[in-house]
C-alpha cells in the first residue's frame, strides 16, 4: 500500500483571494508553512490544485519545495484527489488543507499508525459530538481515506456536496465504510477556538497567533489563546459567520 500526502489548495478563495500566497509569518506564506509541515520521510508529497489559470501560480511553490504537483478538474474536488492519487499511484492519501498553518504533525503519524496496524476506508479524529476533526474549525487535523473509497463516492453520487468536499459522503453514509474513529488527541476546546482560516480576520488573527506560538501544542496555544477576551470574541464571530 503506498500512502501519499496531498494538500488541497487553490488561490480562487472567495472570501479572501490569494490566501495562501499571501505573506503569513516573516518570509513563508501559508502555503511555504503547510508544504514544509506535510513533508514526512517515506511519504511523498504532491501538490493538487485546479486547471484553471491562475492556479498554475502554484506550480512554483511545488518547485521551490521540491515535491509533486497535479492540476485537475477544478469544481469537481473528489475527482482531481482520485485523479492526482492516480497519477502517483498512491492507495491512500492523507488529505491536507491549505489554510490550517498549525496542522500537527504528530496527529498525521496517528493516522498511518492507525492504518498500519488495520486498513480503514477513512481514519479521523473525532469530536465527542461524533464530528470529523476535519469539521472542526480547530485548524489542527488532516484526514486519511483509501482511494478506493474515494471512487465508490464517485459511483454513489453525483451531488455537488459530495463532489466538493471529498470526504464528506464516507462519514454521512457509515454503514457503506470502514471508517476508524480516533479520540480526541487533548481535551476539546470552546467551540469559539477557530485557527483554521478563510477570511482576513482569520488570517490576521492566525498569522498574529503563529508568530508568537508556532511551536506550541494544541492545548499550550488554546490555553494562550482563552486569556485573551477580544481574540476570542473575533474568532466566535467567525465561527458564526463560517460555519457550515
């Protein structure tokens, strides 16, 4: 089984455009720090945008870190993973979200150990609430799912929920997977806590946050994190206005 990394991204955010090309901490981007955390030995690492135009930007990054890039179909997300898992022959894939700077490494080595140990359609960390940590607007967690799992979506459903977000139809129809679900790694926050970003609220706030604690755990940054009223008042105003 080989196992690959592949970190969704694209520059065409509605929200806040060029997000990941942007200037984040010192001289990285968001992308240079999302790119340099997913790098991992044994583990190859590609690149998956869009075909459209401006998106070809990214190839660059690729180039500068010296990993794989692919550029598929660009409303159907489901089918640009299986496609990019395709042409790196991977049979499973970690899946990485560009706009979560503070994706923890440790938390990628408990997905493959899990699937290690016993094959799973889909790894996650849950929330108590049963939530994938995905959903989370933690900004901590990525996800691991075969691509055979992926293409039995593709032959299931052709909504465009399911098509958009990749993973979501494994988690909503359970008793069509084996789907392993891994506690909590640190006691669950207030639901205010977001680190994950979208908007220019949340990349000013993220990008204030990584600068002074970059190499906190998830629990040590939270703790930093609820001392401040304000910056929890504008993260619970995101969560309102991005949850979905």
């Amino acid at each position: 089984m080989k196992i690959g990394i592949l970190i969704q991204a694209r520059t065409g955010s509605t929200r806040l455009p060029g997000k990941i090309v942007l200037p984040f901490h010192e001289t990285e981007t968001l992308l240079d720090i999302i790119i340099s955390k997913s790098k991992m030995p044994g583990y190859p690492v590609v690149l998956a945008t869009s075909n459209n135009k401006s998106d070809e930007v990214l190839r660059s990054f690729a180039d500068k870190h010296k990993i794989s890039f692919f550029s598929g179909e660009e409303n159907n997300v489901l089918q640009r993973f299986i496609a990019a898992a395709e042409a790196n022959d991977f049979d499973v894939v970690i899946r990485v979200c560009a706009d979560n700077p503070f994706i923890q490494v440790d938390y990628i080595n408990s997905l493959i150990e899990t699937f290690l140990k016993e094959e799973h359609d889909y790894i996650s960390f849950f929330t108590k609430g049963d939530v994938p940590a995905i959903k989370t607007h933690y900004g901590f967690f990525t996800e691991m799912v075969e691509v055979k799992a992926l293409k039995k979506i593709a032959t299931l459903t052709t909504e465009n929920l399911y098509l958009e977000h990749v993973t979501n139809f494994i988690y909503t129809h359970p008793e069509s997977f084996r789907i392993k679900k891994l506690s909590f790694p640190f006691k669950e926050p207030d639901d205010k806590i977001r680190l994950t970003i979208d908007t220019k609220d949340d990349f000013r706030l993220a990008s204030y946050l990584y600068s002074l604690y970059k190499d906190y755990k998830p629990k040590d940054l939270i703790k930093q994190v609820e001392k401040d009223p304000e910056l929890l008042k504008v993260m619970a105003e995101q969560v309102i206005v991005n949850s979905k």
